[in-house]
C-alpha cells in the first residue's frame, strides 16, 4: 500500500476539521476525496503533505511512518502537491514556475528530458515558456501549477480542488489529464475535489466527507450510483 491514513484528526484551537478518519490508496490509484466546502478535504491534504499538524493519527507512505516528518523530508520522498487555485508564481516566466519544481531535490537523469515529457503533455506550455505566469488564462495556470509538480517525477501526487475558479470545459479539460496521467503513466493521484461527479468519474475509489468524518466509501462506480450520495452531491 502507497499511503495509508489511520484514525487521523485535525484540529484547529477548538474545531476538528477532520475526526478519525482511515483512508487507503494503493500504487497506480487515483482516489478522491469528495464532499461540500468545510467538510475537511484540505486539511486531509494538508495533513498527508505535512502542511498542517495533526491531533492524533498516523500516516504511512510505501510502510514507513512519516506522521511528524517536515514537509521538505516529504517532498524528498516523491509527495507533491497542487494548491488549490493553482497559486503559481505570477512574476516568473513558465519555465522558471515549472524549475521551482525542482528546488531541494538532488539532480538526477536529465532535467531537459523531463521538459521535454511535460511539453509532450502541455504543449500550450512549450509555447508560452518565456512567458510571465501572470499573463496565463486560469486554465493554461492550473496546468503550469501540475506541471510544476510533475517535473520532480513525483509517487504520489496531492490535488486540491482543481476545478476551482475555472470554466465548465477547462473543468473537463483538467479532470482527462489527472485521468491520463494516471490510466497512461501510472500516477499515483490523491484528488479532494467539491464536483463529485467529475472526480469520481475518473477515480477508483473514493471518500465523501461530511463535516470531518467520512460517510460513505467505496468504488466510484458505486458511489456514483449510491442514492444518498447523488441527493446530496450529484442532483
């Protein structure tokens, strides 16, 4: 098993965002996360990356205990993750958004190899690398923002409600590439995402979170059939 999260709590002062809750992903799953705002998705992710500290818990990666490891630590061990509304760095150029990507990590096998991979799946990328970020559409920017996480060649990858803020077909567009990256290239994806329907459509398995706990799980073909699940999120 890639990630596992036993009876893991977040807590802030007096609320607990998150409240024992155990999920699995195993190597080559994309897994969401699903549930309305509030719920606690970005904490879970916050908490797997090491963001924010937990209450109580733990969490494993590829069998190792990695609850109180730093973020960087992490990071070094092939966990990457995309913020919520891309949060790109608007005055650097794309190509300097996608090295930061790199920071920290020992060099290893051939950086113009791996540009030239990201430029294969985001060609809109390669044609704006000069570019400042800050003149990207907010699609072409939550691209840059996966892109920067990819470049490193990460296990795991953590994202964070993808389709915030964009327009109903840059959402379908984002959610084929999370699916390509993991049906194509093996990608171990973690998605907590508010539209239910387009993360579990792409996913194996899936979480819905109520209000810190988790109500239903199961295969995300079943949970997209499951009728309390499509009165509360799917309509």
């Amino acid at each position: 098993m890639l990630l596992e999260v036993e009876n893991l709590s977040v807590t802030y002062g007096d609320i607990e965002a998150v409240r024992n809750l155990d999920f699995l992903l195993d190597q080559g799953e994309l897994v969401s996360i699903v549930g309305a705002n509030g719920a606690g998705k970005t904490s879970i992710l916050n908490a797997v990356m090491g963001i924010t500290p937990i209450h109580r818990g733990r969490i494993r990666f590829d069998g190792r205990d990695i609850t109180r490891l730093p973020v960087h630590h992490r990071a070094r061990l092939g966990i990457r993750v995309v913020p919520e509304r891309s949060r790109v760095f608007p005055r650097l150029t794309v190509l300097e958004n996608i090295m930061i990507g790199l920071y920290g990590l020992p060099k290893q096998g051939s950086v113009q190899g791996r540009l030239d991979w990201l430029y294969g799946i985001f060609p809109r990328l390669l044609e704006r690398r000069g570019q400042l970020a800050s003149t990207l559409s907010g699609g072409e920017q939550q691209q840059l923002a996966i892109a920067r996480a990819l470049v490193s060649e990460p296990r795991l990858l953590l994202v964070d409600e993808v389709s915030m803020g964009l327009m109903p077909k840059l959402v379908d567009q984002v959610f084929e590439l999370l699916g390509q990256l993991n049906r194509d290239h093996g990608l171990s994806i973690l998605l907590v995402e508010q539209n239910a329907m387009a993360s579990l459509k792409i996913s194996h398995r899936g979480y819905v979170m109520e209000t810190g706990t988790c109500g239903y799980q199961g295969p995300a073909a079943e949970l997209l059939e499951h009728p309390k699940v499509k009165e509360a999120y799917l309509g």
